[in-house]
C-alpha cells in the first residue's frame, strides 16, 4: 500500500522538494446525466476495424448522455474543513488544474498539499466525460480555437498577431508570467465546446453538489458563472466561492441568495489593456453589488493592486502560480476553512 501511496504521488507531480502527496484515498465517478432516445434513424454498414468483418449498427434506441467525469483525492494530512471542487474554464478540462504546460506541479497537487480534499471534475461535453449525438442531443456545432485564439485572448499575447510558433517570436505581455515556451503544450488541453449546454452543465455540477456537499467552489472563467448558479441554487450546499476571473455572472434578481456564501473573486493583469475583460469584470462587480446589497461578504482582489503581477487568465499556469494559489489558502483560512 505505501508503494501505491508513492506511485500516486509521483503521478500527481508531488516531487521530493516539496515532500510529495500523502493520499489517503483516490478515486473517479460519473454524476447526473439522463436518457435519451434516438429514433428514425438509417441502419449503417460499420468497419470496427482494419481487416474486420462489416458490422450493421442500428443508431436507434436509448443513450446516456449529459454525465460528469469527477476524480477525487482526499490526503492523509486533511486541514480543509470541507471538499474543494474544481471547475476548469471554456473548452479546457480538469487538466487545467494539474501539471502545468511548463512541467511544475499544478493546483490540484497544490491544494491536496495544502489538506484539501480535491474534487477535479470535467464538465458535461468535455474530456473524459464524453460527447453526446449531435445536433439530436447537442444542439448547434461545436467551438474549436485556432492555436492563436487563446494566446491573444487569454492576455498571454500582447494582442493580434503576437502568437508565433517559434517561442523566441512570440510578442507577450510587457512582465507576461506564463511559460510560453510551454504554450504548445497548453493548445494540447484544448476541446470542442458548444453554447449550448449550459443547462445540461449545470444540472451535472447540481448533482455533484447533492452528492459531495456541503463543499467549497473553486471555480475559472466559464466555470464562474456555473458556479454562481449552482449556489444559488444550493445556498445551504455551498458554502464559499472562490472564483478566477469569472467570465460571468449568476442571477442578479436572486443574487441576495448568496448572503451567507462568501466569496472571493480573482483577476490578473492587463485587464485594462484587453477590449472584453473590462465588462466583463464589471458584470461580475454589478452582481457582487447586489449580493453585497443583501447584506453578502465578497472580496475582490486585483492581483496587480498587491503586488502579484504578470498574470494571464491562466494564471493557475503562470509562473507564479503557487503564489496566486497562496491568495486564494490564505482567503480561505480567514473565513475560517482551514483547520
């Protein structure tokens, strides 16, 4: 077993430095999810595999569809008074909290060292979680991103045209703290999304919440709006909310929900210089308002304004991820989560 217990450390990155991970219990499920009848559909003439014989596939009949893929740790060392659930951002999986493009240990590994027990999930339509017919149950096609889109969006890049292969060309943010020389790995993370299933992804993440909770919430960009939406939902569940640059809000005519769900919210740099992050940090900000109105406790930290500068909207991926990663431990010690 203490063989085991050490594989999983390195697995998970935890490298001698930093004393490695030690994981008590470790394990994977699918949550929420439904059936779904395909109908009307031709018989089609299959080749399995090369040299194979022809096989009919019938696509007609009944599908699971719309589940969640959530993998858990929970370390021997537990300090967190309650499980810590990740939710990774737009087209990305729960693979953007674990090894960084540039090879460093990531947020999971962080925070399970920390003595939080970690519930790292990837959302409906993403990763191992699986894809469902289209257009019969995902409705529209799918989003991909050019390599390039993600450089110029995420302020990695200073701007059109800053991406190029070479790392040696590329133009970054003045101070820019990702590894770009590791951002060839970072495209290898991307996956198809679609618009829309928000519903379906919020339903699933509902179902983690009743399975897991009470819990905590970390959650990035796309997976902020979801998470404000699950706690709306599931006031008595959620008990804070720690959010990196939340590319949206919840429900503003029920943000008063919230009155008893701190939370923090975290935003890099350049959000000045970027034509979207402006409104949409102030979107954010207007909800906050209203949860704050209610008699609510938020905190907004601008990373910049303290000190922590250089960060992309990956900033679990910066170079300075562990310190960021430090804001938000040290947040949640205050409120009282940390034993």
């Amino acid at each position: 077993m203490k063989q085991f217990i050490a594989l999983v450390a390195i697995l998970l990155g935890g490298c001698a430095a930093q004393g490695g991970l030690n994981i008590k219990e470790m394990g994977s499920f699918h949550v929420g999810g439904r059936e779904h009848t395909v109908s009307g559909q031709p018989i089609k003439t299959v080749m399995f595999t090369v040299g194979g014989a022809p096989a009919k596939l019938d696509p007609n009949g009944v599908y699971q569809v719309e589940q969640m893929y959530v993998q858990y740790f929970v370390p021997a060392n537990g300090r967190g008074t309650l499980p810590l659930l990740m939710w990774h951002g737009g087209g990305l999986t729960g693979v953007t909290y674990e090894t960084t493009p540039d090879g460093r240990p990531g947020w999971l590994q962080y925070f399970i060292g920390q003595g939080w027990t970690v519930y790292n999930s990837d959302a409906v339509e993403r990763g191992r979680s699986g894809w469902a017919m289209t257009p019969e149950v995902f409705k529209g096609d799918p989003v991909f991103l050019t390599k390039e889109n993600p450089f110029e969006r995420f302020r990695i890049g200073a701007g059109a045209g800053s991406y190029n292969k070479d790392p040696a060309k590329m133009k970054l943010m003045p101070g820019s703290q990702f590894p770009h020389e590791g951002y060839d790995n970072f495209t290898k993370q991307g996956v198809p999304r679609w618009t829309t299933t928000d519903n379906a992804i919020i339903a699933a993440y509902t179902a983690l919440v009743d399975k897991v909770c009470p819990c905590i919430v970390l959650a990035h960009s796309q997976g902020g709006p979801f998470a404000f939406k699950v706690a709306q939902a599931r006031p008595d569940k959620v008990k804070a909310l720690a959010l990196v640059e939340p590319a949206g809000f919840g429900d503003m005519a029920t943000a008063g929900v919230l009155k008893n769900t701190p939370i923090l919210t975290v935003f890099g740099d350049y959000i000045e210089q970027d034509s979207r992050w402006p409104t949409i940090r102030g979107n954010v900000l207007r909800f906050l308002g209203e949860v704050g109105k209610a008699g609510g406790k938020y905190e907004v930290v601008d990373l910049p304004k303290i000190g922590v500068t250089g960060n992309s909207h990956m900033m679990m991926m910066d170079r300075n991820s562990d310190e960021v990663a430090g804001v938000i431990q040290k947040w949640l010690a205050l409120q009282g989560f940390v034993r």
